[in-house]
C-alpha cells in the first residue's frame, strides 16, 4: 500500500517487449504463450492510462518467466523501459519485517503477545495512547490503533521543499503520540506506517542489530536477492532504473526520483525477478516454520476505505489476502512512495506469482488512484488464474 504521508500517485507512444524464458521450449507451450500474451496487454492497458512506464513480470509452476514493459522509462529521452530496472520497494518492505519478527517469536527472542511497552518503554504514550496495552501482533496488523502523522508532499513545493529532510525513527514515533488513537488497541484495523517504524525499533532493541542488516541476514543473503538493496538515506537509485513521475494535476507531472524515504530504515529498493522470488520462497514456506506462517496469514477486514482499493481484502501479519476471479485468493503486500508504485501477487502454495512496477503515480485525485489501482491488479489477477483455478 502507499505511504500514506504521500499521495499516489504528452505520453510517448508505447513501446512494448514481451520476453519469455526458454524460449525453445516455451513455443511448443501455447498455454505459456497465451499467458504472456495477455501480460503484454495488461501493461499496455496500464500505460493507455497515461502511466509513463510499466514493467511486469510473471513466474509460472514450472519457474518459466514472463516479461512485459510498456511506456518509457524517460519522458524526455524516449529510453525504454527495463525489464529488470530498480524501484522503490516502499510498503513491500512491511512484510521483510513482519518475516524478521516472526523469526525472531519462533527463536524465542520475543513473543506475538509482547507489549510494546516491554521492549520501547515510554515510547508510546499520551494523548490516549499506551504502549502497554498495544501488542506486537496489532503492529504487525495494523489493530493499534496508533495515528499516522508522516512528513510529506502534496505538491511539487513541499516536495522540492522537503525531499532530502532526514528523520530519526523516534522523531516519526513522537509525531504520532501528539494525536489520540484511531481506536482502543484491538479495535479496529487502520493502516499504519507509524506501527512498522516501532517493529523495526523493536528488532534493534531484540537484536541489537538495526533492523535493515537483519532483513538482509536473515531474508536477503539466504534467498540470493542481490538485487534487493538497503539504499538508507540516499536519495537515488541504482541503474538502471526508470524516472520516477508524480502527478500532482493537470500540467503538474513532476520527476520525483530524486528523494530520501521518510523511512529510511526500511528503505530499499528491488525488482520484479527479487520481488517475485521473496513471495514465492515466503508462501512456499521456505523462510518461517509452518507454525508462524500460519499466524502470518490469519487474517482480518481491512477498513471501508481500503476495501476500495482492496475489494474482498484482508490483513494478516504483514500480508494481504485478496480474492482471484478464478477462484481462490493470493497473498501480496503492494508498496507506492514517490511516483513508483508496484503490485504483487502469488499463490498460496507459493508456485505462481507476478508483480508488476509503474513508475508514475497518478495520484492527483481519488479516481486516478482508483483506476490505476484497478488496472495493476487486474494484470495479477490473470497472471495468477493463467492456469485455471487457483491453490489458495
């Protein structure tokens, strides 16, 4: 999901490449074929949108890949768009964390049931909230009930005003207490960047480790995504990558790429190919005992305002629960901040997977945000149904 202290977000003629692996053997497959046929068409459908650029990827059973870029990764030079370009992973990054954390509760190194107040003592406080009535598992659920109050651009002023600011965990935490809570803990579910910053400070206070070396120990290295990258506080990207546009209104698309995350603790970036092997190896169960994916994926309701970006959506542990038209439903957690917004989606057996990266955000109303939303999740709803009916 996009942060929420950002809004979401002449369009050149597309330019689409579809690539399939192995393509030998993928001919004699129409099956395949169909399928990244019908990639290529959602990325097109996407950019027809007027986002700028549109990479996808989709990872069938048998690990075959399909690939589909459309648009243009620079609006003044016309460069296509990379099929293994970086972006900003964003919110994606909440389920690296919710993973660590579960590790951390199957070593015995902290507890679901854990108060805030046991490891951050003092922390959360005033105006209504209490850290010692606040779990772990609600931060990881987003049923804290603790108030976002992130710093963030509504416009192309305060972005150029405020894209290179710097904050400390504990100034973003103390942003948050100076509101009421939302609800009492346990009674209600609203997302909340806040509640990840506290699970990140929680893992250095458990570790003694900040919590992006943990994720990189403990996720990173051992599945081989070497390009999954801990930027920190730097505010660009490695190459190739495609500019970064938001849409602030009309005549107002502005290059956004160049900025530090407001997070920077959790900040990284990715691509499709990394991004669809973390939810792969998660789901397939190959980073959490059975017992802790299991809590990862009970979920519940997320709020009336979610449910439109979201229809039928539930939250787990770091993880979305969304329905598929071919029945079923998949896991995902998407991530958007700065003109890049990205959706993912995999199977719960962990076998079929997609995800797809455009890097314009059309954020400048509710309907923009509506359509482009609609539009990439589409594309995963049939790359995942591509084989008939899903494993949930």
């Amino acid at each position: 999901m996009t942060s929420t202290s950002r809004t979401r977000p002449a369009v050149l003629l597309a330019t689409a490449v579809l690539l399939v692996t192995d393509a030998a053997t993928a001919s004699a497959r129409p099956a395949v074929s169909s399928a990244a046929d019908q990639l290529r068409r959602d990325t097109e459908a996407i950019h027809a949108l007027g986002v700028s650029g549109v990479q996808a990827r989709a990872v069938a059973p048998d690990g075959r890949q399909s690939v589909a870029t459309s648009g243009t990764a620079d609006l003044r030079t016309g460069r296509p768009v990379s099929p293994d370009g970086y972006f900003r992973m964003a919110s994606t990054a909440k389920t690296l964390v919710a993973t660590v954390v579960l590790q951390l509760d199957a070593e015995g190194r902290l507890s679901l049931d854990d108060t805030v107040d046991h490891w951050l003592p003092g922390v959360v406080r005033d105006n209504g909230n209490d850290g010692s009535r606040i779990t772990i598992r609600q931060l990881l659920q987003h049923t804290s009930g603790i108030r976002d109050d992130l710093p963030g651009y509504t416009t192309p002023e305060e972005y150029y005003q405020q894209r290179h600011d710097i904050y400390r965990p504990e100034q973003l935490v103390a942003r948050a207490m100076a509101h009421a809570p939302d609800f009492p803990p346990g009674g209600g579910w609203a997302y909340s960047n806040t509640g990840y910053i506290l699970l990140g400070m929680i893992i250095e206070k458990a570790t003694g480790h900040p919590v992006h070396q943990e994720i990189e120990d403990r996720v990173l290295r051992p599945l081989g995504l070497d390009r999954t990258r801990w930027t920190g506080a730097s505010p660009t990207l490695p190459r190739p990558h495609a500019t970064a546009y938001q849409l602030f209104g009309p005549g107002s698309l502005v290059d956004v790429t160049d900025q530090v995350a407001v997070d920077h603790e959790t900040s990284f970036t990715t691509t499709t190919r990394d991004e669809n092997r973390l939810f792969r190896a998660l789901l397939a169960g190959r980073l959490l005992p059975p017992r802790q994916l299991a809590e990862m994926k009970r979920t519940v309701p997320v709020s009336a305002e979610v449910q439109q970006l979201w229809p039928g959506g539930r939250y787990g542990l770091g993880l979305v629960e969304r329905p598929l038209t071919c029945g079923g439903t998949y896991w995902s957690h998407e991530g958007g901040d700065g003109g890049y917004v990205t959706l993912n989606g995999v199977t719960g057996d962990g076998r079929r997977s997609a995800v797809v990266s455009m890097s314009e955000a059309r954020g400048d109303t509710p309907e923009n945000i509506l359509e482009q939303e609609n539009a990439a999740s589409a594309l995963i709803d049939h790359a995942l149904c591509a084989g008939g009916r899903s494993t949930s």
